[in-house]
C-alpha cells in the first residue's frame, strides 16, 4: 500500500496524538474517569460553539444530528423553508419530507451565492414558517451561505429559528453562535474536528429549546432533551462512543492551544491560496462568489473529466481528492483544507493536480500553482 | 492512574490488534480500499449472524438499530407484543411508545424466565400482533430467553415477526438466525464484538423486509432499505464510522480464526465458573433459572449494599463490574463473560469480589471462589 494523503472534505486526517489516545485501553463510561472527560469536552464545546448553551453529542454521523433538528423542533402540521443549492441542502428537504413537513423551497443553482432578499420574501409571503435549514457551507459545491444576515433577519422572530448545518464550516470559519443569534448549529467529527466519522453534534439556542418542549414528531435515539438532562450529569442517555470522546477531548485541546482566530485565519490563507493557484493553473471556480474556507470546489477546463484528474492524482501520488457529487460529477474536483489539512499538506495537492493537468494534456507551466500558493501563504 | 481492568457487560475490552489497526492512519470511504474492507465485513457479518441476509451497519450504539427495528418495519396502527422483564425489555416499550404503536406488554418479573406460553396465549388472545419484541439475554438481569422457542412458535406465522435484542447475545451463545427462524437479529458493537461503542447492527429475514417494503413510520437516518441498497455497492448511506469498521474487519477475523463453536464453548464455561463460584461464595444468583453466558448477575447477601462490593473492586483492584440498574440497584453486581474477556481476566475479577466480600465482613474462605473456578475451568 502505497503513503496516502487524505485532502477530501470529510474524513479530513486524524492527527497521531489523537489516534493513539483513543488507542489507549477503553474505559467504561459510567466511571468517574469518563465523566471527567465528559465534563471537560462540554466546555470546549461550548468555546467551539462560541455559545453558553450545552452542545447535545450524539453517537452518528452528521446527519443524526441533521435530523434530530427537525423531530426534535417541529410539530406535525408545521411549515419549514429549506435553501437548496446542493447535496445537502437537498438532504434537509428529504429529511423534512420524511417527517411529512410541509417545505418551502428556496432553489439556489449549485455554486452560486444566496440571495438573502429571497429568504425575506418568503417570510414574509409565509410568516407561519417555523424553521428556517441552511448550510452554513454547502460541501457539495464549496459555496459558503451569508449565515449572519440570515441569523440578522431570523433571530428576531419569536416563532422561527434558524438552523444552521455546520458539519463542514464550525472550526473552519467564525460561526459565533450567540453573538450572531444562531438557533440551531450542527456540525460532525470528521471534518474541522479531525475525529473519525461517528460523532454528531448541535447546539440549541434558548428560543429552539422552547420549540422542543413543544415538538410532537416522533422520536427515540435522536432526543434533544434526553440528552441534555444527561448531559447535565456527564453522562449520555445512551452507551456514548466512548473513544471517540476521548479523542474529542484531543482534538479539542489542541484547537484550543492553537486558538479559534488563528484556525480560522489559517484555514482561510489555506482557501486563498487554494483558489488562487488553481485560477493561476487556467481553472475556474465552481463558487467563486462566495467560496467556503473549508472546501474549494474546481471547474475543470470543457472537455476534460473531472474524475480523470481525481484518478490520476490518486494513482500516481496517493492524494485522495474529492469528486463532484450528482449533477456536478465530472465538472468539478474538491479540495479540503481544514482540520488536520495543514499548508505543506495542501501543496502537494496542488503540486499533484499539476502534472495531472500536464499529463492530460492541459497546458501547464510546472509549479506556477505551487509558486502562486506560496505567495498567499507567505503574506 | 492505576491499572483497570474491564469486566462490565460492554464496553468490554477492546483487542490490542483491533485498537492498533483503528490508530492507523485514516482512509477516505469512497475509495476501493474502505469498499475491500466492507465487502469483507459483509460476509463476515454473515457469517456472525449465521444468516443468508445482508447485515446493515448503523453508526449509532445498539440503541439505534433497536429503533430502526420499529420504525422501518412497524406502520401506524400496527400492533405490537413486548416481553418485559429488565431495563432493555422496557427500552422496546419506550421506543414502541414514542411511535404511537399500540403495545401488549408481558410483563415478567426482573431476574425470572419467560414462559413461551404466555407468549403463545397473547397471540391467540391478538393474532393481530405484528411484532413480538425481545431480548436474547437481559443484559440488566442475566437471565437468557427462549429464542429457540419463540421463533418455533413466531416463525411460520406469515403476518408476525420476531424482533430479538441481541446486542449481549450475538456472539457470545448460539443464536443461527436463518435456522431458528428469527425475523430480525439486532447486536451492538461493544459487548462480544470488542469494539468501542459506535455500531450497531441488524439483519432481517426475507419476511421481514416484506415488512420493511409496507412500513410507513417516519424514518430518515436508520433506513434499513436505503442502507442495504448501499451496502450491495460496498457503501453507506451517510458517512460511515470509518474506523469502527476497519476494526469490525479485525475482530470479526479474530473470532473467525477461533471459531464459532469454540467462542460459545469458551463464553459457557467462563459463565458457569462464574456462577458456580459465587454460589461457593455463598451468594446466590439473580437469574438462576436461565442465565446468560454473556453476563451473570449475583445477589448480595440481604443487609449488603451492591454497591459497596463494586465501589470494593475498583477501589482496592481496578476492576470495574456493573452494578444493578433502576429496581436492581444496589441488590446485585453484574460480571460479564464474553468477548475480550477471557478466563484468567475472570479469576482476577472472582479473586477481588472474595477479597471485597471479607472486607465487608461476609465470611470467606479466601481462594474458595476462585478454586471452584478453575476446577470448572479444567473440565
């Protein structure tokens, strides 16, 4: 088996220290022990979230957490709106269709910015809309949604909340959930939290607890208030992944050594220089309006298959790159850079998408998108 | 931090091999090595199940594909039978509950065996019951029920499924799924599997999908039928808990190069060391008529608290047993027998309750307990 190198937007690389403190023997989770860690990882929680609300974990992935958002917030006979721009704006919808909510639909074409005007208007043309779903950064295109004029225009309104997919953007850029009147803020191990998949997470303002005393859809393992109650104790309500929060504890220490404004000004010199390498090398952007420091989607030139370049890359230097997903498969390619994505990881992934341009026949000049990358990094 | 040792009826201890492989570095899911590893642990898993069926894999604890075990298969208005004897007969109910669906409760009393004719009886008082919901081994009790018995009685009945928890069942004695007839095996990952908590698992007969295909209860993450469409690819229908499985791959080969007979063999004698010990010890047993392999509940001597046996152990040893839950609380410990849990791991634990029992002034003839073990574990 040929070195590998993870540069996809999820599972971003784990860093060793927390790979081997998971490695370490398990503990039992009804123990003192646990509970201190447990008791721990609230409070770094809450300093990720930037909230003084509790941070509900929840043993899944993301979309445990995606979905308790809706069953643990809306009542049948409830109105939703959904802004749908991607793949998983689309999964909000699905979920919301699943529990038989009744969902307005704000369609965004993949890549292009959201026009906060139209969330307004249904608002108004709709006032009983109880919930509003949003990407904060819409991982299928790399676009980033304007999640503060969102939270501007919604966190006034005493019956709809805002609620804010952040499985790929908390960590990577300033999602402050109080300041800005998030109700709802979700997010997931396995991106800027360089955990393995298998944890979810959502934090609820004052305003969405008080939907969630009064939420009627059915429910079990995903339960808002049964795990607060637990919480409250240090515990889960049901058996935790308990290595996984132990690794939690890491990775969070380590976020807090290095500092939330210096990841976040990292993460971004990362997504610039990113951008501007590929711009360079004569692509596109596939969301140049409002990129996501997270993820840079990348237009190839016409003609040329997105996947080629991404099998190439693979095959001749082990650098995993994400694909397009459904209608955008084949047009563009996915560069992460967050987590335990640091700036040297990221130019071999620029390096390696250069001989790959020149290997297919796209006219390069070697190393001018490593070169261009090393300039926004030195600044 | 002192030396533990793990002897609580999950997590159990995890293998040093699979803890080491899960360490490693990480791999993205839509590559054809993660595909290799789930195409593997598709046959291993049948092989576990003993079953033809696919085995879907959540990422959620057991909890989860309990749920998934109503919700996808269950529509409103269905009806449903639970035996209710412990704290997990009681979690079918509550999750049966918070669908709405009309439940006929068994109620049988905490530590005592079922009799399969009271079962019989509310068929036939019922037999519009959809679903009889049970437990292999009540892991709050140690007491074993009669699922070759249950799916003789359940299993040619074309409109009933039964629906066995066997998440401290499923690995630890015989359950051969497609032999006996059971509907739908549920287990976990932290009990015999000897992985953290973070997977669950469940896999249903040719009949119960027939279910799956008519079900109408609100579901979105635990969706049986859209997991096994991915599984067929060698996918998950959401990001899956990438190590959990890369460690799945590893104990379940662990368990292949022992073998079935022999684990079930190996698991049996431990627990029959166990009890038999105790009962040297001059305790007695909460769940003497048919107890678990996987976990043996004892009964303190009346006057004794549970609790400061457990508190003895972990204090003075390291050694973590489990105490009762809710009515059980503080009458008996519980010391599970299976998975990574292998003999001499037993005798520490016997040594240190006969150690605890003096201290607490139960008359103990030192070595007594652990004696009567190993002559069990001679034979």
């Amino acid at each position: 088996m040929a070195k590998q190198y993870l540069l996809t937007p999820g599972p971003t690389p784990v860093p060793e220290r927390a790979a081997l403190k998971m490695a370490e023997p398990i503990i039992h989770h009804r123990t003192p022990e646990f509970e201190a860690i447990v008791a721990k990882v609230r409070e770094q929680l809450r300093w990720l979230f930037q909230t003084k609300e509790e941070v509900i974990i929840f043993a899944s992935s993301g979309t445990g957490a995606m979905e308790a958002s809706v069953s643990n917030l809306l009542s049948s006979g409830d109105k939703a709106l959904v802004i749908k721009g991607g793949k998983f704006g689309e999964r909000w919808a699905e979920i919301l269709k699943a529990y038989k909510i009744e969902t307005i639909e704000i369609p965004v074409e993949w890549g292009k910015a959201l026009d906060v005007k139209k969330v307004e208007e249904a608002l108004a043309a709709h006032p009983e809309i109880r919930a509003v779903y949003v990407q904060a950064s819409e991982t299928s295109t790399g676009i980033k949604y304007p999640i503060r004029e969102l939270a501007a225009l919604i966190g006034p309104r005493e019956n709809t909340l805002l609620v804010v997919d952040a499985i790929t953007a908390l960590g990577v850029f300033p999602l402050p959930m109080d300041e800005w009147k998030i109700d709802v803020l979700v997010t997931g191990s396995q991106k800027a939290l360089m955990l393995p998949p298998g944890l979810s997470f959502a934090a609820l303002s004052q305003k969405a607890w008080k939907f969630a005393e009064k939420s009627n859809l059915p429910r079990y393992y995903f339960n808002f208030k049964k795990e607060l109650k637990n919480l409250q104790k240090n515990q889960n309500a049901f058996t935790p992944a308990v290595t996984l929060i132990i690794g939690l504890h890491e990775v969070l220490s380590m976020m807090q050594e290095e500092g939330l404004e210096k990841i976040f000004e990292r993460n971004a010199r990362m997504a610039r220089a990113t951008r501007e390498s590929m711009l360079t090398l004569g692509l596109s952007l596939f969301a140049p309006d409002s990129p996501s420091d997270a993820v840079t989607a990348v237009l190839v030139p016409s003609g040329m298959d997105a996947g080629k370049i991404i099998k190439h890359v693979w095959e001749k230097q082990g650098i995993k790159i994400a694909d397009g997903q459904d209608q955008a498969k084949g047009k563009i390619f996915r560069i992460a850079h967050m987590g335990y994505i640091h700036e040297p990881d990221l130019l071999i992934g620029i390096a390696a998408i250069e001989m790959a341009l020149k290997d297919l026949g796209h006219p390069v000049e070697l190393g001018k998108g490593v070169g261009k990358a090393l300039e926004v990094m030195k600044k």
